[in-house]
C-alpha cells in the first residue's frame, strides 16, 4: 500500500540523514534551513538544531553555491 511505502521511505532517509557522518542541511526553495542533521551542526558549531531550523542558510554559509 503506498502510504505504507512513503512511511518506510521517510523514515529510511531520516535514519541515513540522522547517522551519516556527513554533514547534511536540507533547504527549501526560500533557502531556508528544514532540517540539519548532527554532523552539520558540528561542523558549523551550532549548539542546537532549534537554533537555525526555518532561518536562512546565510546565516552559517555562503549561499552562491545554491543560488547556481
């Protein structure tokens, strides 16, 4: 059943961003932080996710790079 799928498919991805060593920042099409995942915050020494989530990314990076 499809909604049982999208529920197994998101919860894949937010295990993969949650445990992945690489630092991952999702935005929307405003360039605004949805998610940030705990290597992202290290590597930008942000104490909280709270702290950024639905804030410009201009805030911890040059946004040129996703402008393009």
């Amino acid at each position: 059943c499809l909604p049982y799928l999208k529920d197994r498919a998101e919860n894949f991805t937010d295990t993969i961003s949650r445990n992945s060593p690489n630092g991952l920042i999702v935005l929307n099409e405003k360039l605004e932080v949805q998610q940030i995942n705990k290597a992202a915050l290290k590597i930008l020494n942000i104490r909280l996710a709270s702290d950024i989530l639905g804030d410009q990314v201009v805030r911890v990076l040059d946004p040129a790079d996703f402008l393009q």
